[in-house]
C-alpha cells in the first residue's frame, strides 16, 4: 500500500503502525540496533531478540546480528528481519507467539515436553 505523504524521518526497514480507518501514521519505529525485532525468514523463523548490528556487504546480501532473551546470538539476512518494538525491555507492537520468540534445543524441548507429561499424569 503506498501511503501518501509519509513523515519524511520514516526510511526503508522503519515500522509503522497505520490506522486503516483514518489512513494515517500513528506511530513507527526506526531500524537502529537495540530495537526488538522478530525474524520473519529462514532458518530463525518465529525467534525475537534485540538487534546488535549490522553489516553491509556490498553486491550482497546484508546481515544482521540478533541476541534473543537467552543470550544466544544469530545472524539473518536483513531482509528477514521486521522491527517490532523499541527494545530496552520495552513491550513490542505485536502480541509474541507462545515461548516469546526463543527457540529451544530438541533437548530442550524434550525436557520441558517430559515435565509437562509428568506435570499431567501426578494430577
């Protein structure tokens, strides 16, 4: 949707919140590390994190560096990165899926599917 008359501080990768109805801006947030953002793409599908930086490699792809609230960095294209919130323990613009973005170790999952079994059968 092309909207007319952006704020001309809103640049490429920014996020905005738009209200359909009246067809304006209410807020938007800009793509600069330390902000949250979820990965949208790849391999990290589904995982939020604050974004630390960022390389430019030119003719190529950029990358981005993430660290989610585990303390486990990743790297990501940048184009599948979509900026959610203003970060620094700041609640995000969108509700998060369950988990919170982390994405677990199959031993990890394991474990906490074991205990949600015994959770349920001493019950």
């Amino acid at each position: 949707r092309t909207i007319r008359y952006p704020d001309p501080a809103i640049k490429v990768n920014d996020t905005i919140k738009y209200d359909f109805e009246s067809g304006e801006i209410r807020t938007f947030v800009k793509f600069e590390t330390g902000v949250q953002v979820m990965v949208t793409g790849g391999r990290n599908t589904g995982r939020v994190g604050i974004l630390e930086h960022r390389e430019r490699h030119q003719g190529s792809f950029d990358i981005v560096h993430i660290t989610d609230s585990m303390g486990n960095t990743f790297a990501t294209r940048l184009q599948n990165v979509f900026v959610i919130g203003k970060g620094g323990g700041s609640k995000p613009m969108i509700s998060l899926p369950r988990g919170k973005g982390v994405k677990l170790s199959i031993a990890e999952e394991r474990d906490r599917r074991n205990a949600e079994k015994a959770k349920a059968a001493s019950s």
